[in-house]
C-alpha cells in the first residue's frame, strides 16, 4: 500500500466513523476506546489470517507425535494471537439484527485476552460497546463494516498507522484530555531522528498511549533495522490510557512493557542509569508535589531539589526538573535523551537555575530546540526540546550546545494547530546531523528531494498536454460558431506559462460568459478550471521540492554545519556562562534575521545607532545654518537702515 493510498483510506475511515458517532450523539471520549478496540480487532484478524494455514499445518503433524500441542499454543508461538471462531472479524460482521452486537464484540475482546500473557490481560475495550449499543443500535454493525475497508493483506504497520492516526483525531478531539495521552506525531518523530534509537531499552516514564515507542519502531523500519532490536519500558499514571499503549504495543509488535505507576512515587524499572535511550513528553508545571515523597530518591536529588531556599511547606516548586532530573539520571553511560519541556523551563531562576547550572557543567546538554507555538493540543505557548547525550562527554563536543531556534518552520494544520511536514523534520534533524560531523542525512535528503523534483516535472508533462488539447478543443468548438478568440502560450517557462493559462482563461470566461451559455459549454470551462487547478497543484509540487533543495543548500553550503543567523548556534562555554549565565533559550544565542532587509538584530541596532549619529550631525549643521541665516538677516536689516 502507497503512501497515498494508506492516506486516504485513513481519511475514509475516520469520516466514516465520526460520521457515525456524530449522527448517534456520542461523545469523543467515550467513542475513542471502542472504535480503537475494532481497530485492534481486525488487525488481529488480519494477522491470523496470515498465518492460519501455517498454524492448521502444524496442529495437523502434531496430532501424530507423542505430545501433541494445542491449536491455541501453536497460534500464539506464530502469530502471537489465537482466535476463536467467535472472535473471528467476519463472524461479527455477519451477525444478524437480532443478535446484541455489544456483548459478541465483549465476548470476542475475551477470548483474544484469554490466551495472551499476563502483561496484556484486561487491557482491551469491552464493556464500552454496551453504551454505544443503548444509544443507537446501528453503530456497531456500521463500524464494523467501516473497518472491514481495511484490506485483507494489509500488513502490521498499516495498521500501526491506522491506529496512530486515529490516536491524533481523537486527542485533537478531545482538546486538553487528548493532549495527556498523545504527542503530536511530528514532534515525536523529530526526536527520535536526533536521538536515533537503533537498539537498546527505551524508556518514557510519563509514555501515554506510546507514541514514542511506535515512532522508534517507525524509524526502525525505515533504516532497514529490526524492531526486535529495541524494548520499550513505559510508566503511565492513567488506567485507560496505560490499556491504549498496550494496544499501541501489540499492534506495532513491540517487546516490551507498559506498568501503571506514578513516576514520583513508584520506580517499577529500577531506571537509575539503565536506559540506552530516554523520550518523554511530561506534564508541564506540575505542583505540588511532596518533598518526602522525591527528597531520598536518588532519581530526583543527584542534582538538586527544585525547592526555594526558607519555604517551610512540604512542596516542590514545580516538577519540571524534577522530569529533567529523572531523565537524566536514567541514561546509562552513553544514553541519549530527548523530551519536551515548558520555554520556561531554559531560563527558570532560583533552585532550578542551580540544578541546570549542574546539568549543564556535567557536558551532558546536547542540543536545545525551540519549536513554533500551538503545536501541542494543551499548550499554546512554544516549547523547546532538550536532548541529552551523555556519549558526549570526554569529546570535542562535551563543552559545546548546539541551539536552534525553530519557532518559524511550521505547516498550518487550522487556525489553532500547527505540525512539522516530513521535510521540516528532515531539514532541522540534518542540522543536529551535521554538528555531530555527519553529512550523510544531508546527502541523502539533497538526493531524495531532487528525485522527486525530477518525477514531479515528468508528471507535469502530461498534464500540460492534456489541458492543452482539451483547451484547442474547447478552442475549436467556440470558432465553429463563429467567435473570436486569442490565446497564446509559451511552453518554455513552466511558472509563467500556467499563469498566463490562468490569466487567459479567466479573461476567456469573462468575456464569452453569455455567449457560452447559449452554447451550451459552461461544463466544458468548469472542467478546464478543474484542469488548470491539478496544473497548479503540480506547479506547486515542483516548487516545493525545489524550495527544499534550496533551503539545505544555501544554509548548509558545503554539507558542513555552519552557524546560521536566526536559525542555529553553536555554543561554547564563554557563550552560555559567561555571556548568558547558563541560559538554554535557543532565541539568546542564533540571533534574529529582519526579513525585510536580511540583517541581524544586532546589525539592526547597528545601523539605527549610525542613523542616529548622521542625524546628530544634520541637526548640529542645520543649527549652525540657522545661525549664519539669523545673522545674515540682521545684518541686511541693519545695512537697510
């Protein structure tokens, strides 16, 4: 399945089912469970599908041996399911009117549940249906049958993107809730680019629904790695959502483990210095949390509490360090971290500047990345992300920060969320890239986008060709009755030639509107609008492929990092010691390009105070001419005397 055919089948499958759950009048929240649960369904149809042949082979040479196995054990060492004919996809579907749909879903969610470790017992939706079912009887068969779209060989991650994809429209959804168990997917995958898990442990103690982990495995697959190579260890606080990672987990086939824990109170990983790698997107600003509770643990005070000097009440300030600290001190030797944090976070004073102060002189902090407003679902304000690298250290690196500031890369998703497209993430993960002396990345996205810039005008070829034969057809059925037309076109510039298409055509309709009508082609001009618009889309298309290769290029010239004003620094310790008194505020260190002019902030300033200098200088002539001019005028009044 092709990108694009996986989109739209994506599309079609959520329309349809939010279709359904807005006609029956039912909540997003207790929507969102049920329809991931069929999702889950189907997947684990399709997969025994896959191997049922296989499964019945071998239960069939096991019937002559001494020990004979089950078909159920057989089914979980292959496919990792066993499915009963009740809990088969297409046994639900086909159920008659009569039957309460509700309770053979239920009883079909516990017998795939039945056979499966304890790690994944009671963690798939079962008594939800019953209240979908009351409220609108229909809902259920049609869900069914919205995902029965789904095709047969649809492999694991299709349905991994299914899923995920369904994760992000019900966050979206449900606004400030979603956001607790959902990470925009672009953030996500900008991290893990970065830090590029290949293998080890990974752990998110604060993992949602595991997006985090899905994305690891995404870029697994895309590198030509196994996902056996990783195992993921995620903490959640929330009952339904630790069931929705654990679902995300079995869908993605992912080794590993989600535990219900408070990640203040409960370490159910012994963390201390084990993980390979670290990502999490942790509650921002969280008070209130007692200093018994993390005053001991070593998780929390390697660096320092974040509790103001004199303050007599058993309360931490603010948990964003407390997260830091934690995600500090669970990297092994040559961990790597990356998470989210509050831009307050960079700059915080008092206790938490002395906990950064030491973060920072240990040479772990690798790289700082503000990112634009209104990318997350429950924070409007930007964000930074923080990545950790303790490999670093001992190296040419260990006192060097490289800081970017990314507030202005964005796509306009609508008028109150915003994303990274995959080229955003390519282009800012080649910075980080190319500071840790790499141009591979670089290479390869100036090769792939030049690929696709290559297909992009071969495609635009007969698109052109189709509109213009439909034109001088068009053309030609006008003249026959005797109109008056002129119309010519330059093949040579492709930008210039569709915007005189465009110019022409307009002005083609506006002035034979009435006379087309009469004859009766008005739908020939709508399909020659239609044409010129998938035109325009390609045009597009090749600009920005073109726009890409360009940005890479001219920032990056010779495949080398180099500081980029307005967009990256690298700093040294005389920058963020000295000079800025180790603030993590990517903005303090790249600079600001006024757009308008192309120069610096402080270039700016520069020129403003030279202005000012000029100006001094005009006033100070024009009061000596004002002078000479006075003196002038009394001395021609008094020769007049």
């Amino acid at each position: 399945m092709t990108t694009q055919e996986l989109k739209k089948l994506e599309e079609n499958l959520w329309s349809s089912a939010n279709r359904l759950r807005a006609t029956g009048g039912i909540k997003s929240a207790d929507y969102a469970v049920p329809v991931l649960g069929i999702i889950f369904l189907r997947f684990a149809d399709n997969k025994y599908s896959l191997y049922e042949k296989q499964i019945i082979k071998e239960f069939e040479e096991s019937k002559n041996t001494i020990d004979p196995l089950p078909v159920e054990k057989i089914a979980l060492r292959i496919c990792g399911f066993y499915l009963g004919e009740k809990s088969r996809y297409d046994y639900l579907l086909n159920l008659s009117d009569s039957n309460s749909i509700a309770k053979a879903i239920k009883e079909a969610m516990e017998d795939v549940e039945s056979w499966q470790d304890e790690k994944f017992q009671d963690i798939l939706p079962k008594d939800n249906y019953y209240a979908i079912e009351k409220e609108d009887k229909t809902i259920l068969p049609e869900l069914l049958k919205t995902f029965s779209d789904i095709p047969k060989d649809a492999s694991g991650d299709v349905f991994g993107k299914i899923y995920e994809y369904f994760l992000g429209k019900f966050a979206l959804s449900e606004g400030q809730k979603g956001g607790e168990f959902f990470t925009p997917t672009s953030v996500v995958r900008f991290i893990v680019e970065v830090i590029e898990p290949y293998s080890g442990k990974i752990f998110d103690p604060a993992c949602g629904s595991g997006g985090m982990f899905v994305q690891s495995a995404n870029f697994l697959d895309k590198t030509k790695h196994k996902r056996e190579d990783i195992y993921v260890c995620g903490q959640e606080n929330e009952t339904s959502t630790v069931k929705l990672a654990k679902m995300n987990l079995l869908v993605n086939n992912l080794r590993g483990e989600i535990k219900k824990a408070n990640s203040y109170e409960e370490n159910p990983f012994e963390s201390k210095n084990k993980f390979n790698y670290v990502m999490a997107n942790p509650p921002f600003n969280i008070k209130g949390v007692k200093e018994a509770t993390v005053k001991d643990d070593n998780r929390f005070n390697f660096y320092g509490l974040p509790k103001n000097k004199g303050k007599k009440d058993d309360k931490i300030t603010d948990a964003n360090y407390l997260w830091i600290s934690l995600f500090a001190t669970s990297l092994n030797e040559t961990g790597k971290a990356g998470f989210v944090m509050p831009n307050s976070a960079s700059d915080a004073r008092n206790s938490e500047y002395e906990i950064r102060k030491k973060i920072v002189d240990s040479g772990i902090v690798d790289c700082m990345v503000t990112i634009p407003s209104n990318m997350f679902y429950t924070v409007t304000l930007p964000a930074t992300l923080w990545f950790f690298d303790k490999s670093k250290i001992k190296t040419p690196r260990e006192d060097k920060i490289l800081f970017i500031d990314a507030r202005n890369i964005f796509k306009q998703i609508d008028r109150a969320h915003r994303e990274w497209t995959s080229e955003h993430i390519q282009n800012l993960s080649t910075i980080v890239n190319l500071y840790h002396g790499s141009d591979e990345k670089y290479k390869k996205n100036i090769q792939n986008y030049t690929t696709n810039l290559k297909t992009s005008i071969k495609e635009l070829e007969p698109i052109l060709n189709e509109y213009k034969s439909f034109y001088d057809e068009l053309v030609n059925k006008i003249e026959e009755k005797n109109l008056e037309l002129n119309y010519t076109t330059n093949l040579e510039e492709i930008n210039e030639l569709i915007k005189a298409i465009k110019e022409q055509n307009q002005s083609l309709q506006e002035k034979l509107k009435p006379r087309l009508k009469k004859l009766k082609l008005t739908k020939q001009v709508k399909e020659l609008d239609s044409k010129l618009e998938v035109c325009e889309e390609k045009i597009k298309e090749i600009n920005y492929w073109d726009e890409n290769i360009s940005w890479l290029q001219t920032n990056f010239p010779e495949a080398k990092y180099q500081d980029v004003v307005g967009l990256c620094k690298v700093a040294s310790r005389v920058d963020y010691i000295d000079e800025h008194d180790y603030s993590l505020n990517a903005g303090r260190y790249v600079g600001v390009v006024l757009e308008e002019e192309n120069i610096t902030k402080e270039d700016f300033k520069q020129k403003i105070l030279n202005l000012n200098d000029e100006l001094n200088v005009l006033n100070k002539d024009a009061t000596e001419l004002e002078t000479a001019i006075s003196q002038n005028i009394k001395k021609i009044f008094n020769e007049v005397k």
